[in-house]
C-alpha cells in the first residue's frame, strides 16, 4: 500500500462515519463506553494471549482526517444531505477519550474485555474497525505463538511466516505477536527494525541451486557467514550433505531440515553429526510445522533443537479469525449512566463498564475469573483491566516487547493444564458477578419494554 | 504501523539479504529466473483467481533501501564479515528486471506460474517474500469472492470483513481482491479511496442502541440519510422494527437482517414488507454468512436480495493460506541458460521459464491447461502468461479495477462445472508438455548425479 494508505483515517467501515455524520447532525453529545472483546474461543483454543494494545493506542494517538480524506467523504452520494460543518468537525477530529486495556502479554478468555474506550459518541464509533482487526489479530497470533511455544517445552521457536502472512503488513504484525506468544525471533527484517526483535535466517534451496556443486554453495555461504550459521541439507540428498558438512570440517551451528521425514531424519543427523564430531552442531526443523507436529515430532524422540514455524503461525491456519465483537455498554450525560445491552438472538452483550477479577489457587495457577462492574470490588482477585490513555494520550509508556514476552511466558504457565492442553481444551471458567446479571435484567426490562 | 513501515525494503526475510551478501561478495554475476505459483490447491478450492499483480509491480517500481534501513542491517551480528561494498550496492539499489504475469482476474491453477521474475540474482532473490504475499494473499480473497459471488447467482454481495481481517492493510487488500472476485463493493473506505471501489453501509446495533427508542433511531438516521438507506431491524425484535417502518411510512432501500434464522426470517420480513406495500424495500442478509450458507438459503427460497460478507471472505477462513511458492527455474551468464529444478521430497519443481497454454472446448469453456517451456508454442492454445514489466518498468499501465472484475467473472464461467462447484470440486487437468518433462529429466541427471 501507499504510504499514505497506511496511516489513513479512512481505514475504517462506512457505516461508521455515516453513523457519526448521523449523530453530529441529531447533536448527540453523551459520552459513550464501548468494550472489545471475543465472543467465544474457537474450539482448538482454550485461552487467548492479549497483544496488539501498542499499536491500538498508537493509532488512536494519532488519528486525524487529512483534506484528501474528506475531500473523499465529501464526493460520495450518501452525504449528500451532510451540512458542512460535519466536515469541518472532521478537519479538526482528534480522538480525546479515554481507555482501559488488559496489559498485552495477559491471558483472557471468551466474552472478557480486552479493552474499552471511553469518548464522545463519534470519537468512539469510529475507531471500532481499526481497533478489532488490530487487537484480534495480534492476540490471535500470539495465542497461536504461545500453544507452540508450550508443543516446543523450551526449544527455540522462530517465526518464519511473513511470506504466507496476509500481505506485507500483516506478516510484521504476525511476527511481532509471535514474539509476545513466546517466539525467539522473526524472519522479518522489518518487524526486527521497527520492533527490536531478534531476527534469524538461514539460506534457501535457490542458493544451493545457483552453484553448479552443493559442497561448492555451502563453501560460499560460509565464507561470508563463518559464525552462527545454519546450512540447508535437503535440496538434493540431506545425509549425502551432511557427509559433504563433515568431510570439509565445517562446524555450522545448525543444519536445516525442510522437508521428508522430519523424525527419522532428525535421528540420522543427529547421529552422523555426534558420529562425525559435530556435537555442537544443532538441528533446526520446519516445512509445514505446527504445535501438532512439533509435539509429535517430540514425544517421539526427535533430537531436534529448533523449529522454524511459518505459515499455521502467521496466519493461525486453524483457526484465522476471532469473534472480536467492540459493543455499546453505556452513555454518560449530564443527567447519568444510562446502561446499554444487546439482546439479538444468540448474540446478548452485558451492560455497563466491567472489571475481569482473576482468582488464583495458592500455588498461583488461575482459579476462576469473574467479569464484574467497574465499581465492584471483588476481595483477593487481580483486577486485569487497567487505565492507559487519558484525554487521548497514554499515560505511561508503552513495556518493552520482551517484557510483554516474559509477561505471557509466566502467566501462560498459571493456566490450568486442562485448559491450556493442545486438543480439546477444557472451558476456563468466567462467569458474571451477580451484579452485573442483576443490571442486565434490569436494562432488559427497560429497553426491550419500552420498544 | 508507521508510514515507514509500510513502504520500507526490509519487508523481506532476512535469509533474502544474507544471501545477497553471500551473492555479492562472490561476484555473482548470472541472471535469476524465479516462478511464482501455487502448488496445489486446498480441498475445496477449484481455481484460483490470480490477483494482486497491481500491488506487486509498484512495489518492484518502487522498492529501494533507505540508509536507516541500510544501517540497521549493518547493526546485525550476522553481518559482521560483509564489506562496506555490499551496503554500498543497496543504497543504489533499484530493481531492473522483467517481469511476466498471469493478468489479473484470470483463473489459474495449481502449478500454473501466475508470475515470472528475470533479474539479476539479488534483484530476484530479494524481492521473494513481498511478491508471495501479495500475490497469494489477494489470489486466495479473490477466489474466496467468486466462490461466494458464483453462490450468489447473480445476487449482490459486499464485502464487510475489515474488522476480521489481518491487520488493517490486510482489510483494504482484501476488499481489493473481493471485488476483483465479484463483490459489489466493500464497507472499507480505504479501499474506496485508494482504488475507486464503491464503498457501502448500514448502521450499527450501537446506533439503535444509543437512542432510548427504535423508532426514534430510525428516525434521525432517516433524516440524515433520506436515500439508499439500509435499516438494521434486529436489535430487539426484527418483526416488531418491520412494523414500526411501516407504520411510520418510511420507505428504506433495505432492511438488514443480521442475527437470527435468516431463512424464516426473511420469508417474513418479505412477506410483511409487500403486504404493507414495501415491494420496493428489499431484504439485506449478513451475520457468519459464507458461500455455503448463501447457497444453503437460496436453494430453499430465501428471499434476500443482498448479502454482507465478512469474516469468512476477509481471511478466507475455511483454507487461509496457499501454497505460494518462488522457485529458481534457470540461470542465464555470457555461456548460455543453466536449468534449474529442485528435487527434494516430495517438492519435486520444473526447471525453466514457462509459459501456461489454455485449450478451449468449441462452445468457450475450458478443456486442459498444458504448462509448457516458454519456447514452445502450442497450436489453438491461449497464452497465459504475458509480459508486464521491462527494466523495472511497467511496460502498460495497469487495467481498471473493473475492467479486472469483468475479466473474472466472465473468465470463471468458463470453467468446467464440475471444477468450479463448491463441494469437492474435481481436479481441473493441467498436464506438463513432453517437452517441459524432458527437461526435468534431463535437469534431474545432471544435478543429481553432479551431487
């Protein structure tokens, strides 16, 4: 995209600056609260990692509309009837309001706030777009990282996805949620630049190919990388490299295995390696992997020593989208809250600011979380959701990545096994405080009554 | 991300520019052939519809090293042992090759090169991860598209999935490639803006919500929005709000339903619209909609006269990834072309610059795709791939976004039913020429044995 198009305020639906133009020109002046949060997990998920508030909050510090933008709005049919003065509203649009956020890195669950703005009506309304695809699918690929992570029970794992990501954007903000999720780095240079995370390569089958004589390319590589390098074993015949790898006294510190029989090759390499002196030589898998592969690949011996994860992770292959839902919970005017709540088939929405109180056993594994009121205070849970922006400013910076990566690691391990499992997850327990199902019934009886 | 970012040359995997240092310090000075194909569809998938080359060739136009990008790679250990020269090499950088593509809009196959890169090695290696990503991503959204267009019959669809999506760029291309697949238009008005797709709406439950009474609600959207406006009915009860349209006389372009059984719903709706003399108000369907639910729904007489499209068509959720690959096909010095072909497991890839030839049944469809070598040409056959860039220059500008639209949705209908049905689509055949296999067998001796 342009480099306009990627900071655009016009990266957002319609209906939601129609739905402003509505509300400036009927003179809605309340303050609106409005909550993020998945519906539901997708079946193979028993938890998500929240990530992606960064660059949510980034945005949010940062929106305005240019003069190209609304030039744009201007021409289309349907503000035919819009006065001039919304537009004038636009030029001068910054987002002033308020919002709260789990800290990235935390585990949360279906139906949990991942955060909620706070701001005048059209102020909040049409930063909802922007808002659920940058939070939902950063917190979808650290989740994703994360299960990995756990399949790999402390080896390394890399993020190599950026080429099946969806489009260039996307494969960086793939590698950095992989980063929180417990990845050691990225193949993107672009994520390593703009975010600090480690960056890894290897080389690829074209470059073995290029030369005439494998032993020859290997030759090449390593004279420009002596240190730290991982030489690709599988174009033509991967032992017959190996014995090449031997044969020179080359010491890479990995070989490469890319595709066949990653078990039964992972074995014969390691023991040709260990045989021919080359201990210290690691073994480094990937081709198709995923936390399914990587756990099987282990709990059958595999001596491998790390993986390279690409396409399941960068676009969470099994499951590649969230129910991210961002509703309508209150107003506030001068004259109050008025509490609001959704009661669509199937599709009910609790009413009111919330707080996630999180319970902990004793030996500080989650016991159970309750969504509550804002105002309630529930004795010897953690409170998750927290202020970060006032007045459309954060008020403190933003935690370095490898502290939302630390975060992750040692909350993840707080999370029932039974929850936490690959397949079929148990349901983590969330309810609703009995306040907050009071106030529900109570704004059903008001809203539904009164249409 | 940042506006930097979004344009930035190291949206490529770091192993692309180690192994342009390991090109470069040993003088590398051949020319690289790289095809860029899908392996082999998903298992629902039975075409593709090749998109994204728009967004490919302006980055190749554009794509330079700026010297912050050119310093951090400095920065990087890996580096250590590459001299000043080579970072020298990438401030001047521009890339100068040809390039031959599958046009937009065409349906494609597994195997079938949608595009071809001729440059000098680094040139062509470097570019790798970007040019998957476009083009596999916007291919994948816009086959999803024809899919759910193609169970549409004829029935608008647009596409609503930017909240899903990956990213916020991810949303804009993919309303890109929906509606190069047969999407009417997208809610995103990015990809409004950027690229003259017509942009759509409705109103949000919040808006409903905000307002004390339905009715109320309706009303001020109506005073705003008096022409082509879509009323969403299901906040409380979808009937009662039909009722209350009609009561008030208000005469929308639609009422959306978006929750609920849309099939008994829209019956009703339907039915209580004509009667209350609303023949001209049709009936707009969303919620989890896909192309199997859209068929499901018209084969039982559902009565909807638009469909919104989301999550599904967005990431292209039911196979959310392709098995994009950029594979060397030749090396071109002084002395001659060198073939290339890669052998390993089970990953077996023809060597040599291709061209694809489509045959033709007498009454238009199409019969079998023969991939062959470039220098072949096939009596009665079309060409597929053609030339687009000389020089890192485009050599024609680029067609309309619905000059593109028409070429797929005419294109589509010629594929053989039983290829393009949405269950268990069969294989369409695509054969490799005796000549291209003679090659392969002939690259297969000489690489192998030379091991």
């Amino acid at each position: 995209m342009s480099e306009r198009s990627c900071r655009s305020a016009l990266l957002t639906d319609l209906y939601e600056v129609t739905m402003a133009a509505a509300y400036f020109e009927n003179g809605f002046s309340d303050k609106a609260s409005f909550e993020l949060f998945v519906r539901s997990l997708p079946k193979e998920r028993g938890y998500l990692i929240a990530a992606g508030l960064d660059q949510a909050l980034e945005y949010l510090e940062n929106l305005q509309f240019r003069e190209d933008e609304i030039a744009y709005l201007r021409s289309q049919p349907v503000f035919r009837n819009v006065r001039d003065e919304f537009f004038e509203y636009l030029k001068a649009f910054r987002f002033t309001g308020e919002v709260w956020a789990v800290p990235e890195g935390t585990p949360v669950f279906g139906e949990e706030p991942l955060l909620r703005v706070t701001a005048p009506m059209i102020e909040a309304q049409v930063v909802e777009t922007f808002l659920l695809s940058t939070l939902t699918f950063q917190s979808m690929i650290a989740s994703k990282a994360a299960r990995v992570a756990s399949a790999a029970q402390g080896r390394t794992i890399i993020e190599f996805g950026s080429r099946r990501a969806h489009g260039p954007e996307a494969g960086v903000l793939a590698a950095r949620a992989a980063y929180i999720g417990g990845c050691v780095g990225t193949s993107n240079l672009e994520a390593g630049k703009h975010f600090g995370i480690p960056v890894f390569g290897t080389l690829a089958h074209s470059f073995v190919m290029a030369y005439d004589d494998e032993e020859d390319a290997f030759q090449r590589f390593i004279n420009i990388f002596p240190e730290r390098n991982v030489l690709l074993v599988d174009t033509y015949d991967t032992m017959a490299a190996i014995e090449k790898i031997i044969r020179n006294g080359w010491h890479p510190a990995a070989v490469r295995l890319d595709s066949g029989n990653l078990l039964a090759l992972s074995k014969l390499a390691r023991k040709r390696l260990d045989d021919g002196g080359l201990r210290k030589t690691e073994i480094f898998a990937s081709g198709d992997l995923d936390e399914f592969a990587i756990a099987e690949l282990l709990a059958k011996g595999a001596p491998v020593d790390s993986f390279g994860v690409g396409t399941a992770l960068a676009t969470s292959k099994d499951a590649p989208a969230l129910s991210g839902v961002y509703k309508l919970v209150d107003l506030e005017s001068e004259a109050g809250i008025s509490y609001r709540a959704k009661f669509s088939h199937e599709k009910v929405t609790y009413p009111g600011r919330k707080q996630v109180y999180r319970f902990h056993h004793p030996d500080g594994t989650f016991r159970e979380d309750v969504i509550a009121c804002e105002s309630e205070s529930l004795e010897g849970a953690q409170p998750l959701v927290e202020c970060v922006m006032k007045n459309g400013k954060r008020i403190k910076a933003a935690p370095k990545l490898r502290e939302i990566q630390d975060r992750a690691r040692e909350e993840r391990m707080k999370i029932p096994a039974d929850c936490a499992r690959l397949r079929e997850p148990q349901k983590y327990p969330v309810t609703f405080s009995d306040r907050l199902r009071a106030l529900l019934r109570a704004v059903h009886k008001e809203m539904v009554v009164k249409q």
